[in-house]
C-alpha cells in the first residue's frame, strides 16, 4: 500500500514538473513593461509571438530593410539582398514582385493610398515610383534646386509620402534634414524637420572664422540625421533619429515637433516608426519595441536580445522596420532576415478598447473596460487616469480624485481637487465663519470677564508663567526673537547666556521633524518622493552632516581671521536663525495640502521668503557675534563655503578610498576561504 502511494505520488510530481516546463517552453520570452508615475512596472504581456515568415511564397527573404502595409490591404517588403520589393498578404502569401531588374539596393518602401509605390533605393542614389501593374511611371534622382545644396549627397534610405502627394525622403549622410518632393511634379521643396545640435559657446565662436566643412574637421559635430519616418492617418510625419536625445517626433507642416514626449520617456536609439490606425505610435530599437499612446505617453515596451541559444519568437537581433495594421504588429529584423508578427493580448485590446472609447469621448462606456484592467493589473497607471478622466467629466469628483492619484496625474488630481474644495467650501463656508464669530465672541467675553468680574484666565496664566519658568523652553523660544531684532539676539547670546547646546539641538531636532513633515507628508500634488518610500536614518545624516559641516568649517575660517564668536556662540546663533523656517514650514506644509496646482505661487513664495529670510538671519548671526564688518563677512562666507567644499570633497574621496579597500578585503578573504575549502 505504501509503494502504491509512493507511485502516485511520484506521477502526480512528475505530471507538475511536466505542466511547469511546459510552460515555461510556451510563455513569451520577454517581459512587458509600462510606466507607472516616474518608474517602469511589469505588466501582463500587450503583444506575443503569433507566426514568423522567413520567406514570401516561394522566395526567401534577404536582408529585409523595410515593411509598410497599404492601404490595399497587402504587406510590401524591402528584400534589399535579392534587390526586389515583395508584395504579399497579411499572411505572407506571394502576390507579386516589384522591380526586379531595376532596383539595386532597395532600403525603403511606401504604398501611397493613390495607388503609386515609392521605392528608394541606396545604391542607385534614386527613388523608384510604380503603380500597381508594376510599371516604373517615374525616377525620382538627385534634386538639382540650388537650395538643396551643391555637395549634399542623395542616397536614399526611406521614403514616405503624404495625403497631398507630397514625399519626404530621408538620404544617408544628408545633415539637412527630410528632403521634401512637391506632389505630381516631385520638386524639391526643402529640407523638413531637421535636427539641431548643442554646441558649446566655444564652438559658436569658432564658426565665426571657419567654414561648415572646417567645423565638421575640427570638431566632429554634425547634426543627427533622421533614420527612419512614417506617416498617420492625418497626413503627420513621425520620424526617429538614432542618436538624438529626443529621438521620436511628430512633425507638423512646418516641421516642428508637436508630440512633446517627457524627458526620460523617448530613446536615442530608436530605428523604426509606425503609425496605428488609432493614432498610437510605435518606435523600436534593434532590439526593443515601445508602444505611444496619440499624446505621446508611454504604454508598453517589451522584446529584448536574441542571440544563440536565446533566439526565440519576440525576441530580436537587429529591428529595421515595424508595421501596424488591425492590432497585429509586423516587425523586420534584417539580421535574421525573417518579419515577426505580433498579435494583441486580451490585456492590451482592452487597453487600446479602453483608450479609444475614451479619446471618442464615451466617457460612461469606457469606465468598465478601465475597470477590467485595473483587475487584471492594479499597477497599470493609465487605467487610474483613464477612470479619473471618465469619473471627473461625469461629475463624480471623489473617484475622480482617488483614481487620478492612482494613475498619478497630478493636473487631473488639481482639477478634481479644486472641484471638490469649492463645493465643500460652498456647502461649508458660512458654518465656519459662523463658529470662528462664535469663538471670537467667546474669547473676547471671556477677557472681559476676567479683567472686570471673574479670574477665569487665571489657570492658563499660571500654566503659561510655569512653562516661561523652563529655562530649556525660554532658551529654545529666544530663538524667535531672531525675526524681530537680530542684534539683540546675538548679543543676548554672546553676553546673557540666551543660549545652549541643548537647546540647539533641540531646535535642530524641530528642524529635522519640519524637513521630513515637507518632504513625505506634503500633499499629493506637491510631493517630491514617490509614496511608501521612507528613509529617514539617511535623511538624518545627510541634514546633520549639510548643517553641521558648514558651521564647522565657518568657526575654522573665523578662527583665523580675527573672529570673536567661540564655537557654541556660532553654533547657536547660526540654528537659532532657522527662526523663520520654524513659523513658515508648518504653513507651507499645510499649504501643500490644501492648495492646487494654480496656486502653486504662494508656496513657491513662501519658501523663498523662509529661505531668504533664513540666510538673511545667519548671515547677521555671523557679523553680529564676530563683530565683523559688512565686507569682512563676505569674504568670511565665501572662504568658509570654498572650505565646506573642498572637506566634503576629501570626505567623499577618503569614502571611496575606504570602500575600495573594503570591497578589495571582502574579495580576497572570499577567495582564500574558496581555495582553503578545495584543498
């Protein structure tokens, strides 16, 4: 009987063992990643491996350089190693072939939806204009316009054209930009949608003395040029530069870039673009695809390095194209030489359902596919907006606002919270103002019968007499009458003993607790530090180390020059002129929670006034307890900040030092360990 267990236990192991290898074999070998506030988050996969054509009918593909789908329906491939255009189906059935014997190195293709197909073609410096009876109507070569530019070298790379006919052309080496083609007549334009270079003021001022071309010699500064474009339904041109820091774009007619990504969200290393039918953006680099909502939010970014052993369906050597059409998207990978199709997952066609109802202003029908994402994933951020959206044009603003934090659209969360004060205040105004005249009145009789009837103030005098009678408490209070009378705050600190270590720490101790209530508990819309993230032992150090450095550093500078201030004095009189901070932080930290972004202005002014009024304060402090001049104290300061510099840059150069020789200690105490272990 225990043997009998024993064997159905083993095939119940077994069988488990099976199920999870078996899926491990199946599962996409990539991770799918979405942006959630200032961070990436994993989310369910938004596209996976649906089939992969490495040939077109009969013939296989060579090099495959670009993809675009037209408006017929059909897929039209760039086979630039059998110098051929392969038209086919959306399932990579053969349909016909483009340009065999005209074309030489065909890199770039485009199906306009007037029935014409651009090819350029790098190798025969032109581009190739047929029809669809596969007749050549036209070759487009070198403009020969003066504008164009006597040495600007015409190789083109892709080509896309507009809905007025227009065809923009990226040519290899060409540093002006998309070369622009007037519709039917294909006349040069100009250049479109160039990009700019920083240059440093040192080089400004050299291209007062020399030519372009004896800039590019000394210098190497080229602007980047333009690597790949698309078109959308509007007629918008997308292009990516690799290299640029802003490497995707979308182009309006003057050629300005009207998408506006934030910075940290686009790629300089982006080789192909393509536009949606819902006006979603896909960029790719070789090995990585990103998906772009219309506004030029981040959605999804997935793929990743296939090498050797790790090549597997989504996963790339080297991307040259991408291609959406019907929630498939047909990637190229030139290296491999094989187009991968992708398919939507039911997670991202609820997305894109979610999105496009919402963006058709269906607000109401958008909510339910918003809230099945949120259930399938509670960290998918644009599900938060999405509802916040929906909930804020409906009027509800209470979820409005608990779903725009979730989604952490802090404009969203202004808008609703602004709405949402008013009706409070409207709904409450008066019975504050009522209970504020009510307590007034109740204060003011109650001092009036205590100054004529009844000592009924005579308890709280007493307890205010008792707390004046701490000589700590009186201590820590004189710090406030830094605000009022400065000198005199000095000079009760340097003769009338007003002051103590004590009591300095104990301000700073205050100071601290002001510094952390800002810094995690200011409301959502002004918080600099993501929600849930405490460390407060490293702000600690860091506070005491930035007040205390200085004001050492200050004393040694003080020291040498003549200063009358000992240590404690200093010490004491630079916290008691954080007086400001004290009164001001409490006020900002509650502004914080009650004000929106439109009245952003009074913090921001307050801050400054604290800050201002803070060193205004210390500076006094200085010249008072050192009986410094005006002069004297600027140059004490200026000494006692190059001093603070360069400590805290020995400092950090003694820690690097120390970690060194800890990493180089713990390393070979490891290996003698492993090597007394072997023998």
């Amino acid at each position: 009987m225990k043997n009998f267990y024993k064997i159905i236990i083993g095939i119940a192991i077994a069988l488990l063992m099976t199920i999870a290898f078996a899926s491990w074999v199946y599962a996409v070998p990539y991770h799918t990643w979405t942006r959630s506030g200032n961070t990436f988050v994993m989310t369910q996969t938004a596209y996976e491996p649906y089939f992969t054509l490495s040939h077109i009918g009969p013939y296989a593909l060579n090099t495959p350089s670009d993809l675009r789908i037209g408006s017929d329906g059909l897929m039209y491939i760039a086979d630039t190693g059998n110098a051929r255009i392969l038209v086919a189906t959306l399932e990579g059935e053969w349909v016909r072939t483009i340009g065999e014997g005209i074309l030489q190195t065909p890199r770039g293709v485009f199906r306009a939806d007037y029935g014409r197909i651009y090819v350029a073609d790098q190798g025969a410096q032109a581009v190739f204009v047929f029809n669809d009876d596969n007749e050549l109507l036209q070759t487009i070569t070198r403009p020969v316009h003066p504008l164009f530019g006597r040495t600007a070298p015409f190789f083109p790379m892709k080509v896309v054209a507009d809905l007025r006919g227009n065809a923009y052309i990226i040519s290899q080496g060409n540093f002006n930009g998309i070369i622009q083609l007037a519709g039917g007549t294909h006349e040069f334009l100009g250049y479109f949608g160039a990009n700019t270079t920083n240059v440093t003021w040192f080089t400004a001022f050299r291209r007062w003395f020399y030519t372009e071309e004896q800039m590019v010699r000394l210098t190497g500064i080229n602007p980047i040029t333009v690597t790949n474009i698309a078109v959308d339904s509007r007629g918008l041109v997308h292009s990516v530069s690799s290299g640029d820091a802003d490497g995707l774009k979308r182009l309006n007619m003057a050629g300005t870039d009207i998408l506006n990504i934030e910075p940290g969200w686009n790629s300089p290393a982006f080789v192909a673009v393509a536009a949606a039918e819902n006006g979603n953006i896909v960029a790719a680099t070789h090995q990585w695809i990103y998906e772009y909502t219309p506004e030029g939010d981040l959605l999804f970014v997935f793929g990743g390095s296939g090498l050797g052993l790790r090549q597997r369906a989504g996963l790339f050597q080297s991307i040259s194209a991408v291609a959406m059409h019907e929630g498939r998207m047909y990637v190229v990978d030139d290296m491999l030489s094989i187009v991968q199709v992708m398919t939507r997952t039911e997670f991202a066609q609820n997305v894109h359902t979610a999105f496009d109802l919402f963006n058709a202003g269906m607000y109401v029908e958008s909510m339910e596919p918003w809230r099945e994402i949120i259930r399938m994933n509670a960290m998918f951020a644009y599900a938060g907006v999405g509802l916040g959206e929906a909930y804020f044009r409906v009027g509800d603003f209470s979820n409005a606002l608990r779903f725009f934090r979730r989604g952490y659209d802090v404009e969203g969360y202004s808008d609703a919270f602004w709405e949402l004060r008013s009706n409070w205040m409207q709904a409450n105004l008066g019975t504050f103002i009522v209970a504020a005249f009510i307590l007034i009145v109740l204060w003011q009789t109650l001092k009036f019968a205590d100054r004529k009837y009844i000592p009924v103030l005579m308890p709280l005098r007493k307890a205010r007499d008792k707390i004046k009678g701490f000589t700590l408490f009186s201590q820590c209070a004189f710090s406030l009458r830094n605000i009022t009378n400065p000198a005199a705050a000095a000079e009760g600190i340097k003769y009338d003993g007003k002051g103590s270590y004590k009591a300095a720490f104990i301000l700073l101790f205050i100071f601290y607790v002001l510094f952390i209530l800002e810094r995690y508990f200011s409301g959502f819309l002004f918080r600099t530090v993501e929600e849930g993230q405490y460390d407060l032992l490293t702000d600690a150090a860091v506070l005491l180390a930035a007040v205390l450095l200085p004001i050492i550093c200050c004393y040694l500078v003080t020291a040498i020059t003549d200063g009358e201030a000992t240590f404690k004095q200093l010490f004491v009189g630079i916290i008691y002129a954080f007086a400001p901070l004290f009164v001001l932080k409490p006020v900002v930290v509650i502004m914080t929670n009650v004000l929106t972004l439109n009245e952003a202005f009074f913090i921001t002014f307050t801050n400054f006034v604290a800050y201002v009024w803070t060193a205004l304060l210390i500076f006094l402090a200085i010249k008072n307890l050192n009986d410094y001049t005006f002069g004297k104290t600027i140059k004490t300061l200026i000494m006692a900040l190059f001093v603070t510099l360069i400590t805290a840059m020995l400092i950090f150069i003694i820690y690097v030092l120390v970690m060194q020789v800890a990493d180089f200690g713990t390393g070979f105490t490891r290996e003698a360990v492993f090597r007394l272990v072997r023998r």
